[in-house]
C-alpha cells in the first residue's frame, strides 16, 4: 500500500518564501504530484516530478528524492490568494490506469 | 479549456434514494475514470477506478454495490450512489489521465437530507 505524510497546517507571511514538505512509502511509483484546492473546488495541477532534482515553475517549484522518498513543494513570494490546501499525490504505476492516491493535504494560510 | 465534466454540481436528495453523477472527458478518449471522495477538511480519498467496458476496481472499504460504477463509453463513466444517507454526504469528483498528468471533474456536492 502507500502512505503519504505532509504537515496538516502551516502559516506563513505575505511575500515570505514557505516549504511544504511530502514524505511518502510506496510499491510501484511513477511519479509525484502537488495540486492545490480552494475550499468546495476541485483541485488543480501544481507540479509533477517523476526523476530526482528540482523542478521549476513560475512562483512554485517541486524538488524530489526517490531514494529518500521525500518531496517539498516551494512556494515564493507569497500572495494572500495562495491560502489552500495543498495535496501531495503518488502516481502507482503497478496496475492499469495508474491511480493517483493523495495525502492528506497541508492548509496554507497566508497573512498580511 | 475543461479536460473533464462533472454533473450535477450540487445535488440534494432525500434519504433512501438514489443519484447518478456523470463524469465525462472532453475532446479525448478515456478508458479509465477515478472516483474521489472527499469529506470536510479531508483529502481525496480514492473509492474505485472505472474501466471501460469492464468491471470497476473498487478501494478497499468502498461497497460496490452501494457506490455503482457504469463506464460504458470512452467520454462517460457514471457514478450511482444507491440508498443514500445522511453519511454519504461528501464532495465527489472524477478525474482521468491525459498525457501523464491527472483532469479533475468540477466535482459534486451531495447532501442527503
């Protein structure tokens, strides 16, 4: 099976530079995903690392380790609107269709 | 512009009966269709994987004959919550794959009332 741990809450200033970090322990990855989700919408595609090192884009950027199995997404320059939860997903690639299964998601709350 | 349609948005329904929630992928072709379900202040939580034109591969806990799945064409697969109740009140949402990255339907609030 999986697991995935990410922090329940974090807060963070305005304009400020925050890390949200993704622990995960499972069989047959094929990749990791950040989605952000406002409250009652659906969630929308952040980033997606499938080899090791940094990815890059715009505002937020997702770093991997398969070894470690760790993940963090960062997000910079902060703006009031970024406040959402924030969901770390592991892509199994053992059976067909390669289901994605989600952490429990991390609540960003950004303050002025 | 939208990958996925998910309909109805909202529903509210009265104990007992049933509803069925459409998830439709545009413009592609999908032989695979995942249904989340997801609580108040909780995380998606896979309930099964539709596969067309064969059964649906349900998550571990997920009675199959109370969540019905029907994916019977590559744009459509329908989730059928029978006998609802008052605890299967939930955001439901579909997503499907497309070009290694995940569409989310606008999902589907229920209240069973």
């Amino acid at each position: 099976g999986q697991n995935i741990d990410q922090p329940t809450e974090m807060t963070a200033t305005e304009g400020a530079i925050v890390q949200i970090n993704c622990t995960y322990q499972t069989s047959g990855f094929n990749g990791l995903f950040w989605y952000q989700q406002h409250a009652g919408e659906a969630p929308t595609f952040l980033s997606y690392n499938v080899l090791d090192g940094l990815e890059e884009k715009g505002r937020f950027s997702s770093f991997l380790s398969r070894s470690k199995g760790y993940s963090y997404l960062l997000l910079k320059e902060l703006q009031m609107k970024d406040s959402a939860s924030y969901l770390c997903a592991v892509r199994d690639g053992r059976e067909y269709g390669n289901k994605l299964v989600f952490g429990a998601g991390t609540i960003l709350r950004v303050k002025s | 512009g939208a990958v996925v349609s998910q309909h109805p948005s909202r529903v509210i329904c009265k104990s007992g009966t049933s509803v069925k929630i459409e998830c439709r992928s545009l413009d592609f072709q999908a032989t695979t269709m995942f249904w989340y379900r997801q609580f108040p202040k909780q995380s998606l939580m896979l309930m099964a994987t539709s596969n067309e034109g064969s059964k649906a591969t349900y998550e571990q806990g997920v009675e199959k004959d109370k969540f019905l799945i029907n994916h019977a064409s590559l744009t459509l697969s329908t989730l059928t919550v029978t006998s609802a109740h008052p605890e299967d009140s939930s955001f439901y949402i579909c997503s499907v794959n497309r070009g290694g990255e995940a569409f989310f339907g606008q999902g589907t609030r229920l209240t069973v009332v």
